[in-house]
C-alpha cells in the first residue's frame, strides 16, 4: 500500500513539473508578442515618409511564420506609405500565438482532470464519492501509513534492544544457597506425594537462574563434537560454586531412585529435542538458522541438574540403561556423546557403574559394522578414563557383580575378545587401544565366586563362545580363545558335559582346545584333577570324544583326518589321567569307606544317597557292595 502511494505522488509531481515547463513557454511566447508589436509601431512612426532614406528590415524568424500572402507582399519590396497591411498581418499573427498559448493551458488543466481521476480511480474512489467520503477515506489511509511506520520503528526497537550477555559462571555466582535451600524445602512440601515434579521444580530454579546464558556463550552442540572427553566430563558443574553443589545433592539424596530415573529420562528428551531443534535450523540456515532455535527453558540449566543427579545417585542410570538401549529413538551416532558424557557422569560417583553402563549399552556399538571411527573414539575415551583411576583395579574387580549384574556380561566379553583380536586384515587404529584396557577388562569379566551357583552359569556360557571363536580361523583370536576355554574348565567342571554335546559342531576348535591342553598340562594339571570327581569327569568326557572319533573314522566322514587328530590327544590325556588316579583311587576308597561307615551307623537315608553320588562320582561301584556288605556282617 506505502508503495502504492509513493508512486502516485511521484506521477503527480512529474506531471505538474511538465506543466510549469508548457506554462513557462508560454509566458515567453506572450513577451515575443508584445516586443514585437511595439517595434513595429516604432517602425510605423519612423517610416511616415518613404524618402527619409531607412533601409528594410528583416527579421528571419518572423518571416518564417507568416503566411504565404504576407510573404509575397513583404518580397515584393514596396512599402505602401499608409502601413495598414502589414499591420493586420502582425495583429493575425499574435492572435494565432494566442489561440496556441489558450489551447497549451486548456490541455495543462485537462491533464491535471485525468490525473485527478486516475488518482480516485487507483485510491478505490469513485466518480460518483462526494468529497466528505474522500476525505475519509484518505484519512483513513494516512492512519495505515502511521500505523505501518510505527511497526517498523517498534520492530527496529526491539532489535537493538538486546539482552545483556552473561556467562555461565558468572549466573552460577549469582545464585544464593540458602535462597535454593529455601526453595528446595518449599517444593518438597508443596508437592510431597510426587517426587517427579518436586526434581522437574528443581531444575527450574536452575532454568531462571541461568536463563542469561545464551547459546552463543553455551554452544553445547558444537562443544560435545570437538572437545575431548577430559574437558568434556567437568561441563558444565565446574562452573557452580561448591555451596550450591552441595546444597541440591544434599536434596538429591532424599529423592527415590525411582523418581530420579523418570528425572533422567525427562532431562535426556529435553536435550534431544533442543539437538533436533539445531540440527533443523543448521539444515535450513546454517549457524544463523540454529542460533535462532530458543528453548522454553535453559539448556546449560538442564545439564547442571541432570549432572548433578547422575553424580549423587549413579544407580538412576543403571535403572534406564535397558530404556537406552532398547528404545529407538535414542539409537544414533548423533544421540552417542550425550549418552557418553552421561556415563561420564555416572562413573564420578561409581566407577563401577560407569563401566556397567559402558560394556551394557556402548561396547555393542563399538561391536556393530556400523560404528565410525569417531563413535569408536568416543566409546574408547570413557573406558580409558575409566581405568585411569588409580583405585580402579581394586574397586571393578571387587565389584565385578553389582546388585546381580556382572559388570561385563558373557556377551559383551565376546565383543571385547574379537575387538582386541582380529585378523591382521581388520586391524584399525583403535586395536592397539583395546589391546590396552584388554587385560584389567579380561580380569573383571572372569571376576566371581568360585563354585558359586551363578558363577557356574557364567563359566558355562564363556566357555560356549571361546569354543566357537576357537574355530574361526584367525590364529590370534583362537589362541586367546582356547586359554578363556580352559579357564572355564578349570572353574567348572560342569562344561566338559557342556563340551561333550557340542564336540562334533565345534570339532575344528575341539582339536585346537585339546592340543593347548597336552601342551600346556603341567600348567593345568592340578585345577582338572583337583579333586577325584573332576578328574573321573574329564576322564569320562576324553572317554565319550574317543568313541565319537573311532565311530566317525570307521565311517570314513569328511573330517576323518580331524577326527584322528582329536584322538591322539584324547589318548595322550586319558593316560595322564590314568596315572594320576592310581594313588587317588586308594584315597577315594578310604573316603568311601569312612562315609558307609557313617551311614550305616546313623541309618540316615539322607547320609545313604550322598554315600552313593560319591561312588558314582569316583567311579568306585566295584567296591561299594562288598563294602557295605561287611558292615552289615
């Protein structure tokens, strides 16, 4: 509309500048005329009497605009001595100028009519509008030009009037302890009975608090991609002063572990979201688009509090860690460094639960083909800063099971073994770095109770895997593979029952497991004979592959030269087995021996059934009714 009235004006100002140069032509024709006229009076005076001796004037410019008639009388060269021709001639030719000069301002006063009515016309007047509904109308008009002005002024206003930019540390210095303490007890009053809005109350004092801090002194995303985790892991609580801190985990400590997982959950959406919101603006605007991105609350107000909650309860991670892992929308390379510096956080209150939540949820990522070498990095930087503790060592191996959770599980050991032993191939820069955190990570994950009922679960499934890694083909994997095998056997004495049903899936590995123990015997002698009941059932299980090998060779299988192979070990290893239990035989009569005794003398049935899965465990059932029939003599 403004520029519609500017161009308007425009058209009128241009026209009246044509009329005032039309106008002013016409002034200096009507001076022509009358200079000319009084000349020729003059002339008239002067020329009374034909013989004074005057020369002919001539002017060149009137001659041209006289008519023809006028032109002849004036060639011919005769002045008639009264005048009175040429006299009419001059009066018709300024009469003629005066016609033109009239018909020049009837045309200026025509085009300002057309011009005042193509203004009404563009204006939206009409011919028939009387002058009372034009004034309005353009009044009505100024008042939307004001209007519009004034908009621009107050949007013009309001983008210099910005607010003061202030720093995370500086807003954290400004906050009062005991104004937070006060609050703090206000809200848990106020909302007793629900323990989520008391932590969401909690986290908005932080948001007003902090509320001056801009994205642009807080830039949050573009922090957690470049900087290491060591910088990283103290954002941004290095930042709020030690009272406050321990005002709110003071508070923190009092909330149930429940409340607090819903907490974490909350805050790790809000983060997203506001992450979404960036990634958005950056697709569309590049850093323009995502600075303009505000949150309905402060972001870096949202860290301190999720921060402080992970630090003083870590267990409020553990409880969510299934959620992570398993929800898809918090699956992504994208989502990886907010998860990382949460655990981070988590591992400054409990080592042991930052490295639960590491082998848990990241050390699968590390495993999946779809990992870059960044997340790989990443992944890397929290174990390392994990294991830097110097008290490490002492506190995950102790702790090795954690509220009946094993800090690194069968399945997540199996990914730690085939990324420090790889083929040679598939080796990347980040296998020297597991290569490093391999053994103290080994020692936690075979950490347990020996003979304990879950410890002989963990046993078993290691051993299952180590058999089928043995059988790969990578020389160095099948190495490491078969010492974790044998390790599982010396625990439990179960996986050779285990080893026996899967001997002919797995007879490559079988092989390479049987081999390492004739090499190695003297090493592992001891813990396989340890007891006459681990030695009959290795014995038997070395019995049950000889028969599968003789049954398999006399078949003539694919694998024949295997199978043969497999059984000059499974001789070599009965035959020590044999020797060894020549002198445990006397000793396991004894004890058998000694136990019917016992049981004959209590006549306890209970004492009986134990007598008997001893002899069955000893093999000794030769010497187990003659025994008992001489008590009874």
């Amino acid at each position: 509309f403004v520029k519609h009235i500017s161009l308007s004006v425009f058209q009128a100002r241009e026209r009246e500048r044509q009329n005032r140069i039309i106008l002013r032509k016409s002034e200096q024709l009507l001076k022509m005329d009358q200079i000319e006229s009084v000349e020729y009076n003059g002339f008239e005076i002067s020329n009374g009497h034909v013989d004074h001796g005057w020369k002919k004037v001539v002017y060149p410019k009137r001659n041209r605009k006289q008519k023809p008639a006028d032109q002849t009388a004036t060639n011919g060269g005769k002045n008639a001595a009264n005048g009175d021709n040429v006299f009419r001639s001059l009066e018709e030719q300024a009469e003629d100028r005066r016609r033109r000069i009239l018909a020049a301002k009837m045309a200026v006063s025509d085009s300002d009519e057309d011009e005042s009515r193509s203004k009404r016309r563009s204006n939206g007047y009409g011919f028939d509008d009387s002058e009372d509904e034009i004034a309005a109308r353009k009044e009505a008009e100024e008042e939307n030009v004001k209007a519009a002005e004034e908009a621009k002024k107050k949007k013009a206003k309001a983008k210099k009037e910005k607010k003061p930019k202030v720093s995370l540390p500086e807003a954290a210095a400004k906050i009062d302890p005991s104004n937070l303490e006060a609050f703090l007890i206000e809200a848990s009053e106020s909302y007793a009975s629900q323990p989520e809005i008391q932590l969401m109350r909690f986290a908005d004092y932080f948001g007003r608090a902090l509320s001056g801090v801009s994205s642009v002194l807080f830039p949050w995303v573009k922090m957690f991609k470049e900087s290491p985790l060591s910088k990283l892991i103290d954002v941004p609580l290095s930042h709020v002063p030690e009272p406050v801190y321990k005002t709110s985990v003071d508070w923190i400590n009092q909330r149930p572990i429940e409340a607090l997982g819903s907490f974490v959950l909350w805050a790790f959406d809000c983060i997203l979201t506001d992450l979404a919101a960036h990634q958005v603006g950056g697709a569309k605007g590049g850093k323009k688009g995502a600075q303009q991105h505000t949150s309905s609350k402060s972001q870096v107000a949202i860290f301190v509090a999720l921060a402080m909650v992970l630090r003083r309860k870590p267990d409020a991670l553990t409880n969510v860690l299934p959620t992570l892992r398993e929800n898809p929308k918090y699956q992504g390379q994208d989502k990886l460094p907010v998860i990382v510096w949460m655990m981070a956080q988590a591992s400054l209150g409990d080592l042991s639960v930052g490295l639960l939540s590491w082998a848990h949820n990241l050390l699968p990522v590390a495993g999946s083909k779809n990992c870059n070498p960044q997340s790989r990095d990443l992944i890397l930087q929290l174990v390392e800063k994990i294991l830097s503790n110097p008290k490490a060592r002492t506190i995950l191996v102790s702790r090795a099971v954690r509220k009946g959770d094993r800090l690194i599980p069968p399945p997540s050991f199996e990914i730690l073994v085939r990324l420090t032993f790889p083929a040679s191939s598939a080796r990347v820069k980040a296998t020297e770095r597991f290569e490093a955190v391999y053994p103290l990570l080994k020692e936690v994950a075979l950490a347990g109770a020996p003979g304990s009922k879950a410890m002989k679960q963990v046993t078993q499934q290691i051993f299952t895997f180590a058999l089928k890694l043995a059988g790969e083909g990578n020389p160095v994997l099948a190495k490491e593979a078969t010492a974790i095998a044998i390790w599982a056997l010396t625990q439990n004495v179960d996986c050779c029952k285990l080893w026996d049903s899967l001997y002919q899936e797995n007879l490559e590995a079988s092989v390479a497991l049987l081999k390492r123990l004739v090499e190695e015997w003297k090493e592992h002698s001891l813990k396989l004979s340890s007891s006459p009941s681990d030695t009959a059932a290795l014995n038997r299980t070395m019995k049950s592959f000889r028969l599968k090998n003789e049954e398999a060779i006399t078949e003539g299988k694919g694998n024949g030269s295997l199978y043969k192979e497999a059984d000059k070990s499974c001789k070599v290893i009965s035959g020590r087995l044999s020797r060894g239990s020549a002198c445990l035989k006397g000793t396991a009569i004894t004890v058998v021996v000694l136990a019917a005794a016992a049981a004959f003398l209590s006549s306890n049935p209970e004492a009986t059934s134990e007598l008997k899965s001893l002899v069955d465990s000893l093999e000794l059932h030769q010497y187990y009714n003659p025994i008992i029939t001489a008590f009874k003599n």
